[in-house]
C-alpha cells in the first residue's frame, strides 16, 4: 500500500510539467484568519494581540504516513490614531506540510501588514497585504515507481527506474492582498466580509528547468468568506460562517455554523458545537470549549465524495489552539467600543 500510495503521490504533487500546484488549506478557516486574508492582521474584536496554532492529518484512514498540515501564527495591534478610529496590525504565519513519508514537503514563513479604519460608529474597512518566502523539497528516495514492480514486489535498488529531477529544492517568494469590511450596528450583531488574491505576483513553482509552452507559474487563488455572530441571550451566541475559494479550475465552498454556549455564566467558560459542509466533499462536524482567553476547537471531516469509497468517510482531523488578550486592560476595553466583543 505504501508503494502504491508513492506512486500516485508522485503523480499529483506537481512533477508533471504541466500540473498546477494547488494550495495547502485548513476546514477550520475561521480560525486561520492570517491564511485567509491579510486584512484579519490586526482585526482581533476581544483584544489587541492574538497567537494560535493550527494543526490537519489527513488520510491516516489510507496510508501509515497521513498528510500533516501545521501552522502557528501571531498578530498585534499598533498605532492607534488620536481619534481612536483607525490602527495598524502587524503580524506573521509559519505553514509547514508533510506529504507522506517526508516525500514531499513545503515550508512557508509570510509576514503581514493591515491598516483598520471606522467609517462611523457601527462599520469598519480594512486593507492588509503579505509576503514572504515558500520552499518546496521532494525526495525521489522514498518514492517507488511501475518500472520497479519485478511481479512480486517493488525492487527498491533499481535506481534507474527513478524520473531525473532538474531540482529536488525549490524556493520563491509569495505575495497576496486582501480586503475587509465589518457591520455591528449593535453589541448583538456583527457581520464581517471579505476578499483576498494570493500568489498575485504569480511565482514559478517547478521542480524542472522551464520549458517553452509550459506554464509552471502558480495560478491567482482568490478567495471570499463572510462570518456572522449573533448574541441571542446571555447564553447562546450563534456564528455562521461561509467561504469561497477559486484557484484555476479548482474551487472549494464551505458553509456552516457553530453556537457557543455560556457555562459559567461569567463567560469564563464557553462549549461550543456546530457543523459545516464542504460542497461535494465532507461534513464537517465541530466542538470546541473556551476558558478565558484560550479557545480550543476539533474538527473532523467525514468524507461523502467517492473517496469515502476508500477511506471510509474518514478523511481528516484538524485542531486550533487560539490566544486573545489586551496588553493593556484599558486599551482592550476601549478597543471593545469600536469592534464588538461578543464574550459573555
């Protein structure tokens, strides 16, 4: 299974000269807000700084080596004007992915810039921008190949059989822009909507020499969302969420919800649970809990495509673990006026 599994790993992870590298991405796209759009750097409603980590294994259900996504991420808020309407964010992300048995890695280190600004009491537009460096590694030794199948088993010393490579390491600069607008008319209510392109300056990503007629560039993923948060009680608030992302021919619709649930009454201690779906590709069941300033969130995607046919519906698990906190008590509180808190 591990030699097959290479195989087909060889053939969809870009070494064909006219294969389009698609990008990494996480169910729990709410909670990776950097990766999302860099106009979230700095747009952190319950404080003025935020880190977290995300990590995603995929198809453990079919290989003894899953796929592992990792991430961690930090952001601040700088410079906030004298009308305490507008303020700086800064902030950075590592993304780090293992395809299989280390055949094929990436490692990506951006650094993220956003400008926030009130229209008037109850809405607020941000621009954000990132850029930063990307590598790619693959290693053809761990890989088989159908010429070294000898009839009873894959003959590993038949070295030739092995495709040659003009690289095995590949780096490049990345860079992306994103747009945001929020509407909280009242503490209960509170929509955010955004849009983003990345790879805009369109990097060449090949691990062979460039070929007349062969375009190796990454093509422009855009990408829309919109949350919502709705405070029904002094117990329950809900959030839906919906996302929308288009690279080539290649698109991904996610759309869903999740309700917290105040145990403690003070809002110290927060349950949550929802489910999302992504179209033609899983339902995405969700819980979660909320101590402080901490929130933890678990996710599972249970496959529905005709992949379920092969991995049993057991397709990924994917976790975050999220920080929010003011430096200043007074600053966060203020802050609060300007973009709602929806804690408890």
């Amino acid at each position: 299974m591990n030699n097959i599994r290479n195989i087909i790993l060889l053939a969809v992870c870009g070494l064909g000269l006219n294969a389009h590298s698609q990008d990494l991405h996480f169910s729990q796209f709410m909670n990776s807000p950097l990766l999302t759009n860099p106009a979230n750097t700095g747009f952190i409603p319950d404080g003025d700084y935020r880190l977290g980590v995300n990590y995603r294994n995929q198809w453990a259900s079919i290989t003894a080596f899953p796929y592992k996504t990792m991430s961690a991420f930090g952001d601040v808020q700088l410079m906030q004007n004298s009308e305490n309407t507008g303020w700086l964010g800064l902030g950075g992300v590592i993304l780090r992915d293992v395809a299989g048995s280390s055949v094929l890695t990436s490692t990506k280190v951006y650094g993220s810039v956003a400008y926030h600004q009130m229209i008037n009491a109850g809405s607020l537009v941000s621009l954000g921008f990132n850029a930063g460096w990307a590598n790619k590694n693959i290693n053809t030794s761990n890989l088989s190949f159908p010429s070294q199948w000898n009839g009873q088993f894959f003959d590993a010393h038949q070295t030739t059989a092995a495709p040659k490579l003009d690289y095995n390491n590949i780096n490049y600069i990345d860079m992306q822009v994103g747009m945001n607008y929020a509407y909280f008319p009242n503490t209960s209510t509170y929509l955010n909507a955004g849009f983003s392109a990345m790879h805009i300056n369109q990097p060449r990503e090949s691990f062979f020499n460039e070929q007349p007629g062969i375009d190796n560039r990454i093509p422009v993923r855009y990408t829309g969302f919109i949350n919502g948060s709705f405070k029904l009680n002094d117990m329950v608030i809900v959030n839906p969420n919906a996302y929308f992302s288009l690279q080539a021919k290649s698109y991904e619709i996610v759309g869903g919800l999740n309700a917290h649930y105040n145990l403690s009454g003070d809002g110290d201690k927060i349950l949550m649970a929802g489910a999302y779906y992504r179209y033609k590709d899983a339902v995405i069941p969700m819980v979660g809990l909320g101590i402080k300033d901490i929130t933890f969130t678990f996710t599972y995607d249970a496959t529905t495509s005709s992949l379920k046919n092969f991995n049993n519906t057991r397709g990924a698990f994917e976790f975050s673990l999220i920080k929010q906190g003011s430096r200043d008590a007074y600053r966060g509180n203020k802050r609060e006026s300007m973009c709602p808190s929806f804690k408890y």
